[in-house]
C-alpha cells in the first residue's frame, strides 16, 4: 500500500491544548489511517503533501442529526415519500462533510433511512459523506413528541417498549433514541411534560445495553430529565433546564449531555413570520436559561458532547462550526469546545479509531487557515479543505 506524508502542519490533534508547529502526518492510503506522527522531517513516503503551515485538526463528531429532515420546512417535512426523503438526506450529508463534520449519529429517521445508508456508506457505495451511527426511528408514547407519521414507534408500556427496541435492533439500529419530554416542534405538549416512564425507558436501555450500545433521551425539561438519567440512558439531548441534583446523578453514572444550542438559537433568530408563534415563543424562553444551566453543568464536571439536532427549523447542515461558536459565547473556553467533538466520539463508542489525530486513527481532519484554539470561528472557514479517511473530499 502507497503513503502519503503530510507536512510543513500546525497541529491541534485534538487531545492536548496546544498547537504543535513543524508536525507531519503520515497515512497509509489503503486503510485511511495514520501511521506516524511527530515533528520535523517526516519519514520517507510515496508521495507528500505540503500544507504550507495552516492548522489541522480532527473532523467534527456532531451525535445529533436528523439528515432526514428539510430545514426549511416549518415541520421538518415528515411527510415526504421514501424516495423524496433518502435523495434529501444524502444531499444533506455532503453538506455534512463540506461543513467540517465526518461522522455522525443520527437521532431519529424516517423509515429507517439511515440504517440504510449506514451500510451504503461502509460498502463505499455513497462517497464523500460523514460515516453514521445509525438510531433508526424515535421511540415515543403515543400522542407524544415524535409521534409522527414515518419517523417514531408509539410505545405505551415496558413490554411495548422491549419488543420495539428489539425490533429496532434487528433492522441495524446501533442506538435508541427516546421522548422522556415535550418538545419545540410538537404543538400539544411542551419542554417540562414527562412522557416516557422510567420503566418504559428502562427497558429501552436494558435491551440496548444487552449489545453493548447505548440509549439516547430526547429531555429538555423537569421531571423527564431526571427520568431518562434514572432509566440508565447514556446521554441527556437538549437538557436545557439540567439542575444540580440531576447533575449529581450524571456525574455518578457518566451520563453525557449533547445541549445543541444551535436548534434553539435558530429560532428566535431566522423563524419570524415562518412558523408559528407558538414554536418560536418555546424556543425564545428556553435560550437564555439553557445558556446559563448547560455552562453550569460543565463547569461541574458533565461531559459535553457535540451535537446540533440539525433538521429542525433553520438549522441547517453547515451549522455544527455555529455550536462551537455560541458554546464559546456562553462561557467555554475554545479548547473546551473543540472538546465537545472528542466526547461526542467516545459517547459513541468510536474513539479508538476516531475523534482525535492519532497514530492507529482514522486520518479524518480539517485544513484551516487560522488557528482554532485561538478562535474557534475559524472552524467556520467556508473553502477549508476537508479530508476523510486521508482521501480529499473537499
């Protein structure tokens, strides 16, 4: 197998907060993987590439996706035939890859797409896209959030939930993805109504857990927070009104937290005029408080995670370098930003191979002009380049 040499880098690898001036990389092209790394001359190697002295660092691992979706769309457009859906998803994920993001979880699709094109892009038959963890459809109870046509199972019991999940499992979820709350996007319940029971989610994280994967909880508001965290689930979605007794319990079990400020930050700022104003009322009053309590949670010690529930409203696929962005508003350093992509790789269970520039890694890493740990605004560079497995995607 050939090899190339990358050199003359200013490295973040990801893992130490610093920039280590004068690195190279080496990859093998065959298997994408980097096999040597330091400083100074690099080791001889079929062909070298000169990045003349601009930043690398890892893609980005955003966990918390809907490529399903239409942005644009006040509903996300649920109801879109499966041919409709699956062309917009694959569009969806180049712009993806474009944007800086090289894999993803994918937290509730629509017949399943994603399973689907999970397995497409491992066969490398869908190229220049994000690799994905595929969630398959949400769980919710009936009349809940989620409960939509093409996109959740309606689940009203823990035996209910258990063959759901089950069924899951077999078509190739390798995660489950449930509504302890309301939501923004859904009319008749809201932010602090439980849904989901304990036990009915229990079930949920006991059958996953059984194949060694994990259960995200779809929570924005109290008590359903804290019901997910007792469930066992691996990660609290949104989790805007997390508070310190429900920190105390994330900290004890290891539950990670994905805030995706970005989807509410949306809508107060692109929807007027274009959705109702029930949506966007919902949205407006939860930014200022989910600021402030997701900061509070990482100031205690809760591993955050990167995430943007791309697909909702205004939310678009380039917008992952926005979540770093207004992290950093509300009181991140940009190294702890930057963090949030490398815990999104170990909730997913992916960080031997992924999430940061390391030897015996996957050579996913982005080409940037300026220096991210300086400002993370320069992840945002429109025409970075963009390599996937040590392949050039843009």
């Amino acid at each position: 197998m050939t090899k190339t040499a990358y050199t003359n880098v200013n490295l973040y690898d990801g893992e130490q907060e610093a920039v280590k001036a004068n690195s190279y990389m080496v990859v093998d092209d065959g298997t994408g993987k980097i096999t040597a790394m330091g400083t100074g001359q690099a080791p001889a190697a079929d062909q070298t590439v000169d990045l003349a002295n601009k930043y690398v660092m890892p893609g980005l691992i955003n966990c918390h996706t809907h490529t399903v979706n239409d942005p644009s769309a006040a509903d996300g457009d649920p109801t879109a035939n499966v041919v409709e859906t699956t062309v917009r998803s694959v569009k969806n994920l180049h712009t993806f890859l474009q944007s800086g993001v090289t894999y993803i979880r994918e937290l509730g699709s629509n017949y399943d797409i994603d399973i689907t094109l999970s397995r497409l892009i491992a066969e490398g038959k869908i190229t220049k896209v994000p690799e994905i963890l595929p969630s398959g459809r949400a769980y919710s109870m009936t009349g809940g959030h989620g409960d939509t046509p093409n996109f959740g199972h309606a689940v009203d019991s823990p035996d209910e939930m258990r063959k759901a999940v089950r069924q899951g499992l077999k078509l190739g979820a390798k995660n489950i993805k449930v509504m302890a709350t309301g939501g923004v996007m859904t009319k008749n319940d809201f932010m602090n109504d439980p849904q989901l029971s304990v036990a009915e989610m229990h079930a949920a994280v006991e059958e996953a857990h059984h194949k060694g994967l994990t259960v995200a909880a779809h929570a924005e508001g109290n008590p359903g927070i804290m019901n997910a965290i007792k469930a066992g689930v691996d990660s609290i979605e949104h989790g805007f009104y997390v508070n310190d007794e429900e920190i105390d319990l994330m900290l004890e079990q290891g539950t990670y937290l994905t805030p995706t400020v970005v989807a509410d930050w949306a809508f107060p700022t692109y929807a007027e005029g274009k959705v109702p104003e029930w949506e966007i009322k919902k949205a407006a009053d939860a930014l200022d408080d989910l600021r402030k309590n997701i900061t509070h949670a990482k100031d205690r010690g809760v591993k955050i995670a990167l995430g943007t529930d791309a697909g909702t409203p205004f939310n678009d696929f380039s917008m992952t370098p926005v979540e770093l962005q207004l992290l950093v508003e509300q009181g991140f350093t940009n190294y702890e930003a930057l963090r949030t992509s490398v815990n999104s790789a170990k909730l997913l269970q992916i960080d031997d191979e992924y999430g940061t520039l390391a030897e015996g890694k996957y050579a996913d890493f982005l080409v940037l002009d300026e220096n991210p740990l300086a400002d993370v605004h320069a992840v945002a560079q429109a025409d970075k380049a963009v390599y996937k497995k040590g392949q050039r995607a843009y």
